[in-house]
C-alpha cells in the first residue's frame, strides 16, 4: 500500500505539490478564521439583542430553509458554469450580507427582522457554494488523494479555527462585537478573491442549448441517480434525523452556558477549542482507522458515543464547580474526535461512491435532504424552549440518539460505507 493511502507524514506532505487544491484550502482557512472569530461574537450578539432562546432555535431553523429548497436545484445550476466563479461569488455576496449585519448593530438599527432575512440570504448563497466547491474538488486533486485531501483539510481548518477562538475574546475587546463580525465578512471576500483565481483542467459544462428542457432533464438524472444509490440515499435520509437531534445543541449553547451552567462565554470559548482540537486529531487518525475497521462500525460507534455525550453534557451541573472545567473539557474533546470521524466516514462515502459526472447534482439533493428535518425540529425546540430545561432536552435527545444509531445494526444499505 502507498504511502498516500496510509496517510502518513511523506503522503501528507504530497499534497503541497497541488496547486489548486493549497490555493483552495488557503482560501478555506481564511474564512474559516473569520467563522470561528464569528461564532462566538454573532452568537452573543443575538443572543444580547433578543434575549431569547426561541429565537435562537428559530434562526438556526431558517439556516436550513434554503439548503432544502434551493441545494436540488442549485446541484444541476451549477454544472452550466465554472465551478470556480460560483465559488467565489458566493463568497464574495456572503461577505457583504455579514459586514451589513454589523454596520446595523453597531448604528443600533439592527432588528429581529434583520437577522431573519439576512440569515435567510446568507444560506441562500451557501445552498449554491457547497455543490459547486464539491464539483470542483475532483478537478484540484486526484481521486487517490481524496482521503488524505480530506482528512488534511478538516485537521488544518480545526487548527485555524482554534487560533480563531483564542483570538476572538482579544479581538472583541479590542474593536467590539461589530468590529469582529466585519472582520469575518472581510475573510469571505479575500477567500472569493484567491478562489477566483485557481487553475485547473478543462471542466465539463453544460450548455444551455435545451433551456428549461435539459435543466429539468439533468435534475430528473439526478434525482434517478441519488434514489438508485442506497447507501448515499441511507446516509442522507439518516443525516436528516440525527441532523435534526442535533439541534438544540447547535442553537442553544449560549442558553446551555449561561443558564444551564451559569458561566460566561469564556466557556464556549473552552468547549469550541477542545472540540476543535479533538476534530483535529480525529481527522489526522481517521485514515488510519479506515484501514483497520469496517466503516459500519465505525459509523454506529461514533453515533452511540455521540449520544452519550450528549448525557454527560445535561448531568454537569449535578458536579461541583471546580470540576467542572476539566470535565467539559475532556467531553468536549471526545465530541470533537467523534464528530470528526463520523464526517470523515460520510464524506469519503460520498466522494468515492458517486459518479464524477453525477456529483454537483447529488451533493445539492444529499444536502437539501440531509437538513431537511432541521427547520422543523428548530421550530419544534422553539416552541417547548420557554416551558422545558435545555439540560432536559439535552438528555433525550442524547438517548434518542443512542437508539438511533443501535438500530442501524440492521440496515443492510449502511454496510458497504
């Protein structure tokens, strides 16, 4: 076996040699730094100006509105132009909604209302990126290195994200919430600027000599394409359930921390760097597990320990204060290693199961289906939120999860992945 596939250092150190590929991750990492910077500012900022943890749930649920109803349509769109300059554009439009978002709250105009449409925009854009980055991926790196491509991506991104987390309490001191926020929106524009850009091979597009005709034919390939595959079929149709458990601890961890633990956002800060940090390592050690373990099994350990997580993070409060530090932090990091594995395994999935031709229109249709549980469990945990304890709703759903993923045992599609 080559070293490329083993993932060792010499494998991981060939990827410097694809241009295309460092030029995207570069790009990536950029705006991830922003992201990570923007995380804990954007949170606190809706959080100060609403005060509310529905409306927390509820703009996580809009998030997802537009990866359901426009990523279908938005997988065939993209494949009638340059993956590269539907990238970038994204970028760019994303960046310019997030400094706007800012401008408003540092003048004091900004309202509920604002966020709703402006969240709504922002995941519009990003409904179109994510197909159309997926679809440029195989023309940046070759199908060997897709592994170690991706377990070096999302272990280099963690290590950004958690320079972004120990910069963000500096920076939010230094220029404020709104100074951190445009500093995100600036990272989406030089990500699209360095996108824009990359060069590689010649691309298939698509022409528009059909009109509507072959636009709907392609998706209706698509969709043929993506029932006929069980697996990636199984794995999106289970991605929108365990997507939308997931909830209230995606929308809710600065009600969780404020009011479940009584701390401040400095413990956010703590959880996203263990996570990160855990993300990491899992990513690096991923390939390595790949060789030794069957991917079902892999998939169903990771979901189980998921849910337990889930358990410990409702039950710490139960522990005395000075314990309580080390203890999410040592979760947090477990959550991390999981998290990461369990994407590794679905997106390797992805990538070598679909046909290349095929990918922009399945991406766009596994995304849309993959979220499409998440507008309706967001709705559903803003509504009980005012009347139920998130420690409580942290439990079930850390049971629910567990119950989930032990009856995969028995799904027969789930176990070529």
């Amino acid at each position: 076996m080559s070293q490329i596939e083993t993932g060792t250092n010499t494998g991981y150190r060939t990827l410097l040699t694809e241009k295309g590929y460092m030029m995207n991750l570069i790009a990536n990492l950029i705006s991830r730094f922003g992201d990570s910077i923007d995380s804990i500012a954007y949170g606190w900022m809706i959080y100060d100006l609403t005060g509310s943890k529905a409306i927390l749930a509820l703009l996580f649920g809009i998030n997802a509105i537009p990866n359901i109803i426009f990523q279908p349509i938005a997988g065939v769109f993209v494949d009638y132009f340059k993956k590269k300059k539907v990238v970038a554009l994204c970028d760019i439009g994303r960046g310019l909604l997030v400094i706007l978002t800012a401008v408003l709250y540092w003048t004091g105009y900004l309202m509920p209302w604002h966020l709703i449409l402006i969240t709504f925009f922002n995941s519009t854009l990003e409904s179109f990126r994510t197909p159309a980055s997926i679809s440029m991926f195989p023309y940046i790196l070759s199908k060997e290195k897709y592994s170690l491509g991706t377990a070096f991506t999302q272990s280099s991104s963690r290590v950004v994200e958690i320079a972004g987390f120990a910069a963000a309490g500096i920076i939010i001191g230094l220029v404020g919430i709104s100074g951190a926020i445009i500093i995100d929106g600036l990272t989406f524009l030089i990500s699209g600027a360095i996108i824009i850009n990359i060069i590689y091979g010649k691309e298939n597009i698509k022409k528009n000599s059909d009109g509507y005709t072959e636009y709907f034919t392609n998706l209706k390939e698509g969709l043929v394409y993506f029932r006929k595959d069980k697996l990636i079929f199984n794995i999106c149709l289970f991605g929108a359930i365990f997507g939308a458990l997931l909830v209230p601890f995606n929308s809710l961890q600065a009600a969780y921390v404020g009011e479940g633990l009584s701390s401040g956002p400095e413990i956010i800060s703590l959880m996203n760097i263990a996570m990160t940090i855990g993300m990491i390592l899992g990513s690096l050690f991923y390939p390595k597990l790949a060789e030794k373990f069957k991917g079902i099994y892999m998939f169903i350990i990771t979901g189980i320990s998921f849910g337990f997580i889930y358990i410990i993070l409702s039950a710490l409060t139960m522990i005395q204060k000075e314990a309580l530090i080390p203890i999410i932090t040592i979760t947090c990091f477990t959550a991390g290693v999981v998290a990461s594995i369990f994407m590794m395994i679905v997106n390797v999935a992805f990538m070598t199961k679909v046909n290349k031709e095929y990918i922009g229109r399945v991406a766009g249709l596994f995304n849309s289906l993959a979220m499409c549980a998440t507008p309706v469990a967001s709705m559903i945990i803003a509504s009980i939120a005012p009347f139920t304890s998130i420690l409580f709703l942290y439990a079930a759903c850390g049971v629910f999860i567990i119950l989930l993923f032990v009856t995969q045992i028995f799904n027969k599609h789930l176990r070529d992945i």
